[in-house]
C-alpha cells in the first residue's frame, strides 16, 4: 500500500499508517480550531515544553472484563493471577464518570477515552458518556475494542455521539490465526461488523469516527501481516502496527522475547499528559498495565485536579525525568523490564 502518512511512536512500539492524509488533518477540518489547539498542547507536554495544569487525556476504565482472553493480554491469566490486576465486581459507574467529565471541562481537559484493561463495548453507556463529554467541550473521544460486539444499533449510536477515533483489534487475515489472537471471538463475525460498520458511516454521511484497524505483530501472525494490510486497503481510514510487550516475567507460547518491542528511551512523558482512572477508582499516571500498582490516588476520596496537582505525582515525575526507577520497581520499572529481551 502507498502511505502517504506514517508515524512512529517514540518508543517504537506502535507505527501508524495510512494512504489518506494525516488522520489528525481530518479531526481538525472536521471539529476546527479546538481540535489543532488541543495536538498542540498534547505535543507541547509530550515533549516536556509545559506542564498543564490539568491531564489533557483522561481515560475511564469502567470495568475490570473482556469477553476474550487473548494470550497477550493479562485477560489470559488464571482467576487467581488476574485478580492482582483488578476485579471484575468493582465498576466505575457512568454517573462518576459524568462527574468526572464535569471536571475536566471546568478545568481544560481536551481528550477523553475509555481505556485500561476491558472490553468497553460491554458496556451499554459507552455511547451516552461520549455525546455527554463531546457536549462538555472535550474534542476527542475514542476506545480500542475487539469490535466483537460491534452491532448496527450500537455503530449508529457511536456515529451519533461524536465519537472521533474507534481503535479494533483484529491481529490477523485468516480464521485460523485469528483464533490464536483472539481466543473466544469469531473472525468471520468481527470482519462482518467493521464492514458494516463502514459501509452504516458511509450512508449516515459522516467522516467520523475515523477507523483504525490494530495488528499485534507476533511470532504466530507476522506472516499475515501484508495480506492483512491488503484485504482492509481502502476499507478503514488508518492502521496501527504494534510490537509485543509482555505484561509478566514469562512469554505465553508464539510470543517469544525475540519479538519484544524495544525499551523505553528517554523520559516518560505519561504522566504530564494523561490519567487512567480504573474501575475502582484508583489512578494511574499512564495506560500501561505495569501501572496498575502505581496508585496516584483514588476519584471517590479527592478531586482529579488535586490528584493531578498533588505531591505523589510531581514526586513521580521529578524521578522520572532524573532517571531514577528504583524504588518503583512494581511499575516504571516493570514498564522498562517487559521491553528487553535480555
């Protein structure tokens, strides 16, 4: 495929592709002046040239549940490990996260998204929470999904909310390697449901939400991956290619270290741009599953905007930008561990 727009993240672990122009161009001709502020500023504390006051992404996991358990994700684990990352009893109820969007819009935040470790479209109120954080003001809403319970009724209540960006993980062109990815999906049902999908955007006149089709490149898929391309070529608006990070010390079979994404280089810039509130309340300075043991504080005790301003995350990022991973051997450190192959 020609790509007339490619972008590698800086730890080169996802590389975004596609053959139209920068999916970015078309959010800002589609939502405005808003939208080109809001990259600037996210560019501007990636990069570490301002500290805003207030996280410019949050994402709401709302539940701790997937209906898959794909062998690289943590969803895979047994009962008895999972239980370490989260519980499937605790929720984050879309009343909080109307709150929670309450603040952010009183307080400049410009991206929401439904994050962290689920399925968010097991969730009914997904569409309701992105009209209500797009009438707020926020200019980006989006989620990854496995699109397995991507319907016609629930993709015309995703078009209608203003959903701006919709992230599926397919990881495969065949049956048979889908269902070593995707263990508990069906490959011909989620096909059918990002064709419709694009084929309802189509007739709804709508250029939003851009699609984005995921490929995890693996040891059992990357032989699929330029048949993959082919057959969604001119299909989806854009493609993330990404690398395998082991979410534990051991590799579930097919995803040996060989095929591990390179460490982290340089600071992290995580947490001087986004949050991650989970399904219980506690928050993460970063979308990464090592983050899960560093707890920031926790929505149902402080505000956002206290815990964003409050002395364990400044704590957090003076030691990250002095290299000092130490003492954060559960999580920052985790993150630079699942990243080497040696």
């Amino acid at each position: 495929m020609s790509e007339q727009f490619r972008y590698k993240d800086s730890r080169g672990v996802s590389r975004l592709m596609s053959d139209h122009i920068d999916p970015h161009r078309i959010l800002a001709e589609e939502i405005g002046p808003a939208y080109e502020d809001y990259r600037r500023r996210w560019e501007a504390a990636r990069t570490f040239q301002e500290q805003p006051a207030f996280p410019i992404h949050v994402d709401y996991e709302m539940m701790f549940r997937c209906n898959l358990s794909c062998p690289m994700c943590l969803m895979s684990l047994p009962p008895e490990r999972r239980r370490v990352y989260g519980s499937a009893a605790e929720a984050l109820s879309p009343e909080k996260v109307r709150e929670l969007i309450d603040e952010g819009a009183r307080n400049g935040q410009c991206a929401m998204g439904f994050g962290g470790l689920w399925e968010p479209l097991l969730s009914p109120a997904i569409p309701d929470l992105v009209a209500y954080g797009r009438s707020k003001g926020l200019v980006d809403a989006l989620f990854n999904t496995n699109g397995f319970f991507l319907t016609e009724d629930t993709g015309r209540a995703l078009i209608d909310s203003g959903l701006t960006k919709l992230m599926i993980s397919l990881d495969a062109a065949s049956e048979e390697v889908y269902a070593q990815m995707r263990v508990g999906s069906d490959f011909n049902t989620v096909a059918s449901n990002i064709e419709k999908f694009m084929n309802l955007r189509a007739r709804m006149n709508s250029r939003l939400p851009l699609v984005r089709l995921s490929f995890c490149r693996t040891a059992l898929n990357e032989h699929e991956l330029e048949p993959f391309l082919e057959r969604w070529h001119g299909l989806v608006d854009f493609f993330s290619i990404q690398a395998y990070g082991r979410y534990e010390s051991a590799d579930p079979p097919g995803f040996p270290a060989d095929w591990l994404a390179p460490p982290p280089a340089g600071r992290c810039a995580q947490p001087h741009k986004r949050l991650l509130i989970r399904h219980n309340g506690d928050i993460m300075p970063c979308c990464d599953a090592s983050g899960t043991q560093l707890v920031m504080g926790n929505v149902h005790k402080d505000s956002l905007f206290e815990i964003w301003n409050g002395p364990k995350l400044a704590e957090l990022r003076q030691r990250l930008g002095a290299g000092d991973l130490k003492g954060l051997a559960a999580s920052c450190q985790a993150c630079q561990d699942k990243f080497e192959t040696a």
